[in-house]
C-alpha cells in the first residue's frame, strides 16, 4: 500500500518547507520530497549564505577606513577559508533549523527524485547526484524510494545558474554562484558576466576582498530591473569603488588558459575587446527546474520555461499546485513563501488574496545596498499615470552623516491624483531594511497624506523616507 497524504510537496527549499509547515498547522498529513539539500538554494547556496559574505567584506571595508572614524587599526588582512567557512556553517545551522522544523511540524521528509505519474501520486527514485548537503549526510528518519499518495501535490522544485552554450562552467575558471561564494584561494582578478542581483553582489564581494573586478551587461542599463536613476547612482558608486563595467556588451567566447580567462565582448559599436581575468562568473539568470517531474505527459501547462498558475498557485491540472521559481518571476525566496501560505490555504478551501506582483519588494545586498517596491519612474509614465515624484538624498539626513554613509537617495512615485503610494526605490545603507516601511504603507493602501502625518523617529535613516514623501508635493523640510 502506498502512503498516504493530504499534500506533498516536491522541493525543500523556502516555498516548500512554508507550504509543508502550513499544511501540517491547517491539520494536513504533509510529506516534503527533497534530493539535495533541506531549505533550498537560499539558505545553502543563496540568500543566506551569501549574506554572510557580504557582511565579512563590509566589515573588512570598514576596517579600511578606520582612521574616518579616528580609530586606528593595523596589520589587519582576512582569511578567505575563514571567511568561506563561516558562510558554509550558517548554511548549514539554516539546513538544520529546517530539519527541526519538519520534525516539529510531523512533515515527513523523503529523500529522492520525485516524479509525478498521474495526479495524486509520485513516484520517488534515487538522487540523480550527490546531495548538495553543508552540514554532512542526508536527515536521519526520512522515507525513501517508492510510491506515494496525496489529495494534492505542490512543485516547488526552485531553478538553477542558465547556462549559455561554448560558456558552460567547469568549477575551476568558469563559476556559477555555487564556486563563487567557496573559493579556495581569493583571484587577483574577475569578470562578472550579468549585472542583476546576483552579478553585482559577487561583483561588490570579490572588491571589496580586493580583486579588480569588470561586469559586462548585454542591456543598457546595470541592474535592468530597478528604477533608471537608481541603477545609474549604482553605477557611478561601482565605479567609484574600481569596478569596470561594460554595458551593451555581449560575451561571445571565453578563452581559458592556466593563467585565467579571456572574454571576447561585442560592443554596441560591433567592435571586439579582450577583457582578461582569473575567473569568470556567469550570472545570466537562472531556468526553471521542470525536468524529470513528468509534467508535459501530464499537461501541466509550461510557458517560456516557467509553470503556468492562477492567482491561487493552481496549475492546469486539477490537484497539482505550483509556487516559487519554478513558477516564474520574481525569483524570489520571499515571493516563494508567501505564494506558498496562499496556495495551501486555498488548497484548504479558505477565502484568500492572491498575490500581487507589484507589492513584492526586491532587494540587492552590494555596497551600496539597494531596495524597491511597486512601479519605476518609466513604468508609471508608460501606463499613463500623471506622476508625483520625491527624491531625498542621504546627504541631508543626520544619521547617515554620523555613519559616515552619506551617499544615497530614497525615490517615491505618487498617483498625482489620489495620493496613492505607486513605487519606491532607494539607494544606500540598510536600505534593504528600510523598504518594507514602503511595502506595509502600500499594501495598506496608504496616502501621502497619511505618511506625511506619521511620525518617525530621529535620528534614523528613516527620516529619509518621510522627506521623500513630503519633496513629491514640494514641502521637504531637510534640504
């Protein structure tokens, strides 16, 4: 007899585990299928660990500059293996929290490959490779291969480095995010191809230890998904700092030799340049993970690579519920929790709002740190909406003068008619921190009138905030 369920979930990372804990909270008997590693890309090779990176190469970058501070500190240098094994312990104190938390929450784990033979019912086999596991071997008292059963299934199987053709890594001088955040010895030198997210953290990691760093973007902006004026802010700062950066250039071929790599870029002139580094990291975006899982026999419907779902993370086939990456865009861990509490709770028959793309902030962890919510400048004019915009730089707030962050802007785009909150986009330190004052304001369906008569503390980098509000109806106090 093949087990049992009300859910399973296929993908231990943060929409898979979420789902499983709310499904078990909501009297579900759940199990979580996972084949490398508990809590997903962003806790062992994403999000977290990363994270921990940066904040080592913040602290290093402080200790640069400690006579700013009238303090003095000498003979001071890092240990990248120090650095890199700090990073790998929090991936894995993270790995083992989610394991507490399925124990916890009775959701019984079953290590494998999942496929998904007719609605209702998986099939689990062996790993296709070894487990991806930081803290050591697979959980104790998990389930294994074989046959099991749920009244409704959830994929949350996440994505993985895209890959462009006669540019494959190979783990030595061509890196995906997965070498680049364990080297083994820090490059003198590195060229980061993409300058999303992920290519301007490694980019800001790699200066910050040192490495003359090159960022090649095909489009014409860096960071193609923020705000215009806050990616050219970000550029003047990287290259402040001694970052190269090429955009409207495309990699056509990357040489290797025992000294390093060779990138051949086409320019918008149609001219070719050499730019010449120890390593390579190739962070062009990610592809979904929807191989092996069966889903074209099944007809779950796949658009340009992602799961098709409604509002309420149902696919086309009755019983087969999607959330996460695998889903499509935003790839985002928090995006993929929070779909993952939507979707369980529909599955469950309660009343629930679907998600709204536009009130998912997205957040960059180099230096500076960057942060936005709702529509940009461009995007609000291209809808036809008569705008009121707000700019409020760090320069004029007294906290980020005493922190000796004074460069940085926080941007707010308002209805010029209602009052509504359209977007927010920000620039500077902690700013990842700061966004979500904007994100609660928008979800409440906030005015600018409300946020100008709410107070904020002083000094905070918050105030930034609030002066931005009151520059969009020209009242700025500060500057």
């Amino acid at each position: 007899m093949a087990d049992q369920y009300d859910l399973i979930v296929i993908g231990a990372g943060p929409g898979g585990y979420i789902a499983a804990i709310r499904g078990a909270q909501l009297g579900m008997k759940v199990a979580i299928v996972e084949r490398e590693h508990m809590a997903g890309i962003c806790s062992n090779w994403g999000c977290i660990p990363t994270k921990a990176l940066l904040r080592s190469a913040e602290i290093y970058g402080h200790m640069n500059h400690a006579k700013d501070y009238g303090l003095t500190a000498e003979k001071f240098g890092f240990d990248i293996s120090g650095v890199v094994k700090r990073s790998r312990d929090i991936a894995a104190q993270m790995n083992n929290g989610v394991q507490f938390l399925m124990k916890k929450n009775k959701v019984d784990i079953i290590w494998g490959e999942a496929q998904i033979t007719k609605p209702g019912e998986i099939k689990v086999g062996k790993p296709t490779k070894e487990p991806m596991q930081p803290m050591g071997p697979v959980p104790k008292n998990t389930l294994g291969e074989g046959t099991y059963k749920a009244k409704n299934i959830i994929i949350a199987t996440g994505a993985r480095p895209r890959v462009l053709p006669g540019i494959e890594p190979d783990g030595k001088q061509i890196w995906t995010y997965f070498e680049a955040m364990k080297p083994e010895t820090m490059p003198k030198s590195v060229v980061v191809m993409g300058s999303g997210a992920i290519g301007v953290e490694f980019a800001s990691f790699y200066r910050s230890m040192g490495a003359e760093v090159t960022i090649i973007e095909l489009l014409p902006q860096i960071l193609p998904v923020e705000d215009a004026e806050i990616a050219a802010m970000a550029r003047k700062r990287f290259e402040k700092r001694g970052i190269k950066i090429l955009t409207e250039a495309k990699v056509t071929k990357v040489d290797k030799s025992k000294s390093g790599v060779t990138a051949h870029v086409e320019t918008k002139d149609g001219k070719t340049q050499k730019v010449e580094g120890e390593k390579l990291i190739s962070a062009i975006g990610v592809q979904c993970n929807t191989e092996g899982l069966n889903l074209d026999k099944l007809g779950v419907k796949i658009e340009r690579g992602a799961i098709v779902i409604d509002e309420h993370g149902r696919t086309s086939v009755d019983g087969i519920w999607a959330i996460g990456d695998v889903a499509g865009a935003p790839m985002l861990a928090h995006k993929a929790e929070h779909e993952a509490v939507i979707t369980v709770e529909a599955m469950a028959g309660h009343k629930v709002h679907g998600l709204d793309k536009l009130k998912v902030p997205g957040c960059t962890y180099c230096e500076p740190q960057i942060a936005s919510v709702g529509l940009n400048e461009a995007k609000a004019k291209e809808l036809g909406r008569d705008v009121k915009i707000g700019r409020f730089p760090f320069v004029g707030n007294g906290k980020a003068i005493a922190l000796g962050e004074p460069d940085g802007l926080v941007k707010t785009i308002f209805d010029a008619k209602t009052g509504e909150l359209l977007g927010a986009h920000m620039i500077g330190a902690e700013v990842t921190e700061l966004i979500q004052g904007f994100v609660v304001s928008m979800n409440l369906e906030t005015t600018e009138e409300e946020l100008m008569h709410t107070i904020f503390p002083h000094p905070t980098l918050s105030e930034t905030m609030k002066e931005s509000v009151l520059d969009a109806y020209g009242r700025a106090l500060n500057i």
